[in-house]
C-alpha cells in the first residue's frame, strides 16, 4: 500500500514541558493503541532521558531538542540497521545544511558527531506485533545552544558551539522531522542508503583504537555493512567486523 506521505506529515506535535522520557511516552501510546505514523513527542526537560545500551542522556533544559517521532517502517524486520542508517543520514542531511562551520559525521552506529565532538544521539525503539514491524520510536536528543559543557564531557559539543551563533530549536525539529518523515517513507534501497551512511561515516579510512574489557587496539575503521557491522582492518591486515555492544570506542586515541 502506497505511504500517504502528507498524512503522515500532518500528524500531531505533543510538545510539553518535563517528561520522564519522550520515548517512554511514545511507547506508552503504542501499548495503549493511540499512535499513529509521523505523531512526535517533543520536550523542554526529560529528567529520564535514554542513551544506547542503558545509559542516560543528560540535557540543559531549553538548550536541547529532545523528540521522538513514531514511524512505520516499510522495511522487513530483517532491515532494521537499515532503517536505522536511513534516520541517521536523514538528520546528518539536515544539519550539515545549517552551517559551513559543522564537519556532520555519523559515529558507528549512530551518534552525531560534529567537528570531531559528540552532538547528539539516537536512540530507536522497536514494537514488533507478532511478526509485524508495527512501529520504530525514532529517539533523537541533540545539543542545540549550549555554550559550555562540564569538565567531564571533554567531547562534548552542541550547534551553537560548532556554528558560533544560535538556532531555532521548534524550526529545527520541524525541519528534521520532516527529513526523518520523508526519508523513511521513501524506502531508498538498502544498497543506496548505506552508500550514504558509509559517506558521513565518522573516521572513516582512518584509525581509531577499540577496547575491550582487557585490551586496546588499533584498527582502520573501512565501512558499516547492512547488517550493522562495522568492518575494520586490523594491525595484522585481517578484516574483522564488530556488531554494536561487542567493542568500545576509545575516544582520543
């Protein structure tokens, strides 16, 4: 069935002040059967917010865009780094727009990073209804005007900083939305989108060191698969490929 893209455009914008998570209320539409394609969640503060693999994302309230936009994927189940890539580039295509100033680059899998310092985040959630892809939360916190970070976020950054003035933040949203909206509905094959994905992709033909519980190493970052790998060449010129969770990215080295 074809997507009615303007439909899904038209959706409402939920925006309010303090919520534990956007995500968590997306999912509590969801599991209560009110949600729709392009309907977003969009908030001043989150005093929950969730990064990958548990941890928190902190935001200055008022300085971030926190959202999270429910989509319906048009990919199979076994597509889901795909439409992962899709949102990613999505947002990069937007931000490297705003500024000459911002280098825009995806860190494996998908963290925004500019001028070689962390932005934002993505953070997507799925609700699988039998063997249905009944919903994808796409998750984004993004760094808009902060002008400082604490000591303890040395790679930190945000647009104001990258870009030397400030932004919008309800015009920003709405111009990502509208690209994650798009993109997602368009289903660009899986071929095209991680071409553009591996094109932002964050040091790319350059080496970067891993860890793990016991060692650190160093190895030429080549590209991301469709399945999520990340492919590198290690010191010994063995290509080895790393899933999401099995390595650490040692930031600085």
């Amino acid at each position: 069935m074809p997507v009615n893209l303007q439909a899904i455009l038209d959706a409402p914008i939920i925006q309010l002040d303090t919520i534990d998570s956007s995500n968590n209320y997306a999912m509590r539409l969801a599991d209560a059967d009110t949600a729709q394609a392009g309907l977003t969640i969009v908030a001043v503060s989150q005093t929950q917010g969730k990064g990958q693999r548990g941890h928190n994302w902190a935001d200055n309230p008022g300085d971030s865009l926190l959202m999270s936009i429910i989509t319906h994927p048009q990919h199979g189940l076994d597509r889901q780094f795909v439409f992962s890539a899709t949102v990613a580039v999505a947002i990069a295509n937007v931000l490297q727009k705003l500024s000459e100033q911002c280098d825009v680059r995806i860190k494996w899998p998908n963290d925004i990073i500019i001028n070689d310092k962390k932005a934002g985040g993505i953070l997507i959630e799925n609700i699988i209804r039998g063997n249905n892809w009944a919903y994808a939360i796409v998750g984004l916190g993004l760094n808009v005007n902060q002008h400082r970070f604490p000591d303890e976020l040395p790679n930190a950054t945000s647009l104001h900083l990258a870009a030397g003035r400030r932004f919008d933040i309800d015009e920003l949203m709405n111009k990502l939305r509208t690209e994650v909206l798009t993109l997602t509905a368009q289903l660009p094959s899986a071929d095209e989108i991680m071409q553009q994905y591996n094109d932002y992709l964050y040091r790319r033909e350059a080496f970067q060191t891993f860890g793990n519980n016991a060692d650190e190493w160093l190895a030429e970052i080549l590209h991301v698969a469709a399945d999520g790998k990340l492919h590198v060449r290690l010191a010994d010129g063995t290509i080895a490929g790393y899933t999401h969770g099995s390595v650490e990215w040692v930031w600085g080295r």
